[in-house]
C-alpha cells in the first residue's frame, strides 16, 4: 500500500488490521474507499490471514461519506461496491468501534461480521438531519440485524445510540472496556473457524403490523418530511423485496435526495455552522482564556437563563442582584425551570440539586471580584450598562472578560466606560436563554483576540452555537427582524390581518409567525424602544396605546383566553387596523400568502446584504447560522441567504425596486451589494469582489471570501 493511503495495513498474529487514518473524522473518501477494497483483496489473497479487524485512529471510528464529495461526479469505487466485497469474502471482518460510527461508518460496521464496540463510542445514521437516507446498505442491512420497528426508528429519527443501547439491540456484539483492538482480534480468530454471518441474511425484521405501526406514527411526527418517507419505504422493502432489490430502491432514493433543494438546504447548514466557529482575523493558535468562574449581573428573565447555561455546563455561577427580594425571585425562577425539567422527564433529580448548586446568588456587584468572565443581564439602558460597567472596572480583577447581553445597545460605548475595553464583549443570548441554542459575540472595535476567543470558545460548553458580528444597532438578528417587523406593519396597512401574516409565514416554515411572536415577547418590547428613538409603527403603537401588549395582557395581536397560548384573532383589531389604514389614506386590498413571504423575507435578504456591505458579519453562512439558531428559520430551507441564493438574486432585487417604487420606501431599494451579484447573475455564497463602503472593519465579507482585489 502505498505511503500516502489514508488505508494501513498490517498483520498481527494471523489477524489483518485494516486501520483507517483520514482526520479530522475519518471521513470515507474515495481514497479511504479504494484503500478499503485493496486492503481487504489482500488479507483475503493472504493464506496467513485468518480473520480481519477494521478500526480507525483518532477520536472518531468513522464519520460518514464525505459530505464534501455530495453534488460532485462520482469516483469509484462506491461505498455500496466496497460494502459488497465484505460480504463476499470467506474470512471474518470485525469492526473495532472506537468513537463515532456515523451513517457510511456504520454501513462499514454493519458490512463487517460483527462488532466491538468501546465505552465512549456512539452509533448511528443521522442521515436524514441531511436530508438524505443511509445510502449504502443501511436501510436494508439494520432492519434485518435489529428488527424493523428498531431499525426504523434509528434510520428515521437519526439519533445515535450508545454501545450500550446497541448492545441491547443486538447491533454490538461485544462491549470492549480494555484493549479494544484485542478483543476484536481475539473475535475474529475465533469466527474464523464457524460459518460467516452477514448482516444481508439475517432474519430478524419481526413483525410486519408493528413496522407498519411505526411507520404511521413517524409518518404523522414528521409530515411533509421526503427523506424519512424515503426512510420508511426503503425499510418496507426489506419486508417485501429481496435484499439486492431493495439495495436498488434504497440506491435510487439516495440519489434522488441528493438532488432535493432540501437536502443541499441542510448541508449548507452543516458546513455554515462548523465554518462559523472560524473567526476570520484571529490570529492562529490565539488561545482563550482560562474560565473557572462566571458571574452574571442581575437574575432577570435573561439573567437567569445565563447562569444556567454555565451551571449546566459544570462552571461555578455567581448571581448577582441590587435587593435581597429580586434575587430571590430570580433563583426560584431559575429552580422552577430545573423542576419543569425535572418533570418532564429530561433531567435527573440529582442533576438539578447538582447544577442548582453550582448557582450562588449574592447581593451587590462586589462579589463579581473573583469571576473569569462576567455577563451583564441589566435593563436595557445605555446609562444603566454604563455605570455597571464603570463599576466593574474596579471591582473584576484583571483579565477578566467582561461581557454584555445587549441587545441592541453600542458595544463600543459600552466599552468605553471601562479602562479595559479590550476585555469587552458583547455576548448576545436569545430568550429563553438556557434554550436557544444562538450565541452572537459582538466584536467592539478594541476587543482583544484573546477575548473574543473565550467568548467563542465557551460558547460550545455553554450548548451554544456562537457567530461573531460586528457592532451595528441590533447586530445581524434584530437587525433584520426590524427589517421584517416594518414591513408587517405596511402589511397590516395594505389589507393583511395578523392571521394573514402568520399563516403565511408559518406556511413558509417558521413555528410562529410575526404577530404571535410580538404577542409572546411582549409588544411593548418595541414599543418602549420606538419611543426611545422616535420611531413610528402606527398599527402597533396604537395596539399597545390600547392596553394591548400581547399575551401578557391577553390581548395583543390577537385575542387570549385565560390561562391559554392559543391566539384566537379578534375582530377588534380588524377595526383597529382599518381605521388607522383610513387615517393614512390607504385603501385596503387582498393580499396573497406568496406576496406576503416575498413582502417580508426579501428585506431581510437586502438588510443581510448591507450587514455584509459593512463587515457586521464575515460570510453569508453566518447569517443563515443566525436565522436558524435564533429565530426558527426552517433548516431545511438553509437560511436567508441560502434561499434568496434558490431565488434568485435577480428576482429579489426586482421586486424590491418594484415595492420600493410603490411605497417609496427608501430602504427597500436593493443594497450595492446585492444590485451587483444580481447583475451578475451570482449569488451570496460566490466569492465576492466587493470594495467595503465603510472602510476597515474587524470582520469584512471581503476579508473572509478572497480573492479581496477590487476590480476596475
Ligand atoms: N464529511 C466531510 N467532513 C466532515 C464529515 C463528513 N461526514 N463529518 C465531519 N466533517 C468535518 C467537519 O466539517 C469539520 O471540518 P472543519 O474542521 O473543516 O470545520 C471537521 O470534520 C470536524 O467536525 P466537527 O466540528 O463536527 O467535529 P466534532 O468532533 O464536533 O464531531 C462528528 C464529530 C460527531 C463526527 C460530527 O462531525 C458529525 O456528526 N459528522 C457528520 C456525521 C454524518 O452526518 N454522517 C453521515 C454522512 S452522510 C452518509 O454517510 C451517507 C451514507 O449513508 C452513504
Ligand atoms: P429583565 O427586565 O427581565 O431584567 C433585567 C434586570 O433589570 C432585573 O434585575 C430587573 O429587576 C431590572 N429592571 C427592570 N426594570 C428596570 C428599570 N426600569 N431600571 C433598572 N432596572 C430594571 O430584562 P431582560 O429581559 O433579562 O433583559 C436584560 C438584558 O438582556 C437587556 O440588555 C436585554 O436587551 C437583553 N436581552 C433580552 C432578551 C429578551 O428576550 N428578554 C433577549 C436577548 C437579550
């Protein structure tokens, strides 16, 4: 084998080790492919050879395909093809599963004659959170080992399961908890002497009424969902074709998935999520720094939700409130939540006391001397975050990251009111924020590498997906929701109803739509802030004028009953809306649930593309990553950007003209940016060659897509 093969090869007491080699995950590519197939032709030409063992080095066992190879002609040998010259082999292959057997890597597992797995290791076939099935052999190979309804429920759902689960499934044959590489030698030295059993012939699919069973209730869990519906008729063919043919329909809805814009959706969101965690303009090899400790400034709703998220992650959490009363108040908050949890079932009575523990609340700013990093959960109020963070200054002992949870407030000024504005971030979490999986770390113009790196390191701890942005009122989410929240209002004015808006909007694939949003967050939210700035939204002024804040006051968009969520549209803001539309000379039309999505998702699209313009953030993926973590955009729809690319930049910035020109909104018209790439006939994910209007700035679209020259 040559030298470079990512395929080693070496026989040890009659046993050929087949080890696999190609980090990060071991990924199959088409080397490790034909590196697979030679190495096995070899132990089986090898009359030395009794039996085969196939492991791999590194965390993981193996990872999958290569995503990056999906879309691109194939090279062969398929993985199905490699699959297949393990079953016709006459000696004995085991898989010694050290890490992660994830879709492909388990096929490879499942093509092998048994399996020994370690402790740490997990299994699975999370293909359809790609949107695809397994595609070499999964769907037939694991219904037969493990039974149907089990099987299915792996294929369909996409989780992993432990060894120890796999075990119980009959999936693991053996549990390694010492030398894992023996054990499976010792394995297949002692399979070499009984008859071979492959996978393909086993018998055990059980009972057809129970897989149908299983098949409606995944069929109704996931609606609408092609790859598990592919999932679910491929497991079925199990049942009724032979094994080769029912390799030939799994085959076939492989491909056919590959091709769905809803599977290239969910790999954009793959790789847009990994890239994210990539800062553009950090220096390598900066290293974070060291976070024992944390503490966060008052017990509010976010507050609370923060000091979770460090408790759950195993960092001792200072609480820190003005009164004794609002501190109380905030821990029992916080123990309520552990108990619901506790309730439901996701978690350990002896987990929340842990994690209850690691949380202490303290009086007065004081006692955030001795923390590594501090988040600031105050009222939203530039005088008030300043006068904390001049505080701090005294108090934090040096080196300590000092963060804030604004959400819209100047992180530069808020720095400035320190004499360490390099250890000042911005640390954006979404309500609720033990939940929401977003983590937007604000990069002010002096933040140190070495503190944006610890923002974005933890983040990861914390069960967050972290995005760096760049200062701008709003960052890159709010940003964009205000763009879509000002174009719900002329909606409203124009002839929609808030039952419009949403059904329009939730048919698109968000949970919730607008108005119920407003209505859950509290319309006063903006209300309070328009009033700051002097800002207009007539509808939702008047609405809020009214008495109507949202589900708070069972009354908002929409109409609540006591002690329900269920927004139930009223007849009153009907009236509301019309009038106020009268007020301002509009005359009320129809408007269709296609004008409504274009109405307000092409703004954002515009907005992301100034958000670009400035540098706010570095690469497109980033804001998709934005959309999908904080504020539902379906996944499989990839993100604003990725759609408008599906769109059609060209499309987007026509008919933003077109609205632009209607109602003589300015900021409608189609950003530099975009104007360009539509000319262009390019989309946001093509490199860009585009001279930044703003000057330098710390994250630039065109620092991270090169080449940067500007063109003539
Ligand atoms: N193909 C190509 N690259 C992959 C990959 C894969 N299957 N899996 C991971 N990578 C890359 C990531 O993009 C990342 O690259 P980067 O460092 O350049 O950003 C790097 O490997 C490390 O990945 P993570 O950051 O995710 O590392 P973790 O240690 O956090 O997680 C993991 C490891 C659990 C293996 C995780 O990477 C994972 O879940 N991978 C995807 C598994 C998967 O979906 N497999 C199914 C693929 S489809 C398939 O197999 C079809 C078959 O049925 C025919
Ligand atoms: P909150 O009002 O629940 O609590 C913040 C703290 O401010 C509490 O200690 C509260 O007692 C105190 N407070 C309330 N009104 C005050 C006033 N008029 N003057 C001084 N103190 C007052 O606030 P929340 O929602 O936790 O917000 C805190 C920070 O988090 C803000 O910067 C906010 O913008 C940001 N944020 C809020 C999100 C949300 O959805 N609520 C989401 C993301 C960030």
């Amino acid at each position: 084998m040559s030298g470079s093969s990512p395929v080693a090869y070496a026989i040890k007491d009659s046993v050929a080790v087949i080890r696999i080699h190609n980090p990060p995950v071991n990924a199959l590519s088409a080397a490790v492919r034909a590196g697979l197939v030679e190495a096995i032709g070899r132990a089986e030409a090898d009359p030395d050879v009794a039996g085969i063992v196939i492991t791999a080095e590194g965390r993981t066992f193996i990872a999958g395909a290569d995503i990056t190879e999906f879309g691109k002609p194939p090279v062969s040998p398929s993985l199905p093809e490699v699959i297949e010259t393990f079953d016709a082999t006459r000696k004995p292959i085991v898989a010694a599963i050290g890490g992660a057997a994830l879709g492909g890597g388990l096929e490879v597992a499942l093509g092998c004659h048994a399996r020994v797995a370690a402790p740490h290791a997990k299994l699975g076939l999370p293909e359809v959170t790609l949107g695809l099935l397994p595609g070499a052999g999964g769907t037939q190979r694991l219904p037969r080992l493990i039974g149907a309804v089990a099987g299915l429920k792996i294929i369909a759902e996409g989780k992993p399961v432990s060894p120890a689960e796999a075990k119980a499934l009959g999936l693991v044959d053996e549990l390694a908890d010492g030398d894992l590489l023996q054990r499976a030698k010792t394995k297949a030295r002692a399979l070499a002497d009984s008859q071979l059993r492959r996978s393909r012939d086993a018998a055990n699919l059980g009972p057809r009424e129970a897989f149908e069973q299983e098949a409606a209730a995944l069929g109704k869990a996931y609606p609408d969902n092609p790859s598990v519906a592919a999932c679910i008729d491929s497991v079925r063919a199990a049942f009724d074709l032979p094994f080769e043919e029912g390799m030939v329909r799994e085959r076939v809805h492989f491909r056919h998935l590959l091709e769905d814009p809803r599977s290239k959706a969910l790999r954009h969101v793959f790789f847009a999520e990994r890239e994210a965690a990539r800062i553009p303009g950090l220096p390598d090899g900066i290293s974070a720094r060291l976070v024992n400790k944390a503490a966060v400034i008052r017990a509010g709703t976010m507050g609370g939700g923060i000091a979770m998220c460090f408790a759950n992650a195993g960092i001792p959490v200072t609480v820190i409130e003005t009164g004794e009363d609002a501190l109380q108040r905030g821990l029992a908050r916080v123990a309520q939540t552990y108990d619901i949890s506790v309730k439901r079932g996701t978690l350990k009575p002896e987990q929340r006391d842990a994690r209850l523990k690691l949380i202490e609340g303290k009086v007065g700013l004081q006692a955030a001397a001795d923390a590594d990093i501090i988040v600031e959960a105050v009222f939203e109020e530039m005088g008030l975050k300043k006068d904390v963070f001049g505080q701090l200054d005294r108090i934090a002992k040096p080196g300590a990251v000092l963060a804030t949870n604004t959400s819209y407030l100047d992180v530069n000024e808020i720095a400035g009111a320190t004499s360490r504005p390099q250890d000042v971030v911005g640390m954006h979490f979404f309500s609720p924020a033990n939940v929401m999986r977003l983590l937007e770390v604000v990069r002010g113009d002096k933040t140190a590498p070495d503190t944006l790196a610890t923002a974005v390191q933890i983040a990861p701890k914390l069960g967050k997906v972290p995005v760096a942005v760049g200062v701008c009122y709003g960052f890159v989410g709010n940003r964009m929701l205000a763009a879509r929240g000002k174009q719900v209002e002329r909606l409203l004015l124009e002839g929609a109803l808030p039952q419009d808006i949403d059904a329009a909007i939730t048919g698109f694939g968000f949970r919730m739509g607008p108005c119920a949003m407003g209505d859950l967050a509290g319309l006063d939210i903006g209300w309070r802030i328009r009033k700051a700035t002097g800002a207009r939204a007539p509808v939702a002024d008047a609405l809020c004028e009214a008495g109507r804040l949202g589900q708070k006051t069972g009354k908002g968009c929409y109409l609540y009953a006591e002690g329900d969520r269920t927004p139930h549209p009223d007849p009153e803001v009907t009236s509301l809306i019309e009038r106020i539309a009268a007020e301002h000379g509009i005359t009320r039309r129809a408007i269709g649930a296609d004008e409504i999505v274009e109405r307000l998702i092409y703004p954002m699209v515009n907005e992301g593309a100034r958000i670009l313009e400035e540098g706010i953030a570095a690469r497109p993926g980033d804001i998709d990553v934005v959309w999908l973590n904080g504020y539902g955009w379906p996944a499989w729809r990839g993100g604003p950007m990725f759609y408008a690319d599906q769109v059609g930049l060209g499309r987007i910035a026509m008919r933003l003209e077109e609205v632009a020109a209607k109602t003589g909104e300015d900021s409608l018209r189609p950003s530099r940016l975009l104007r360009r790439l539509a000319a262009e006939r390019r989309g946001f994910t093509s490199p860009v060659i585009e001279k930044s209007s703003v000057g330098e700035r710390p994250l630039g679209f065109r620092d991270a897509l090169k080449p940067q020259e500007t063109r003539s």
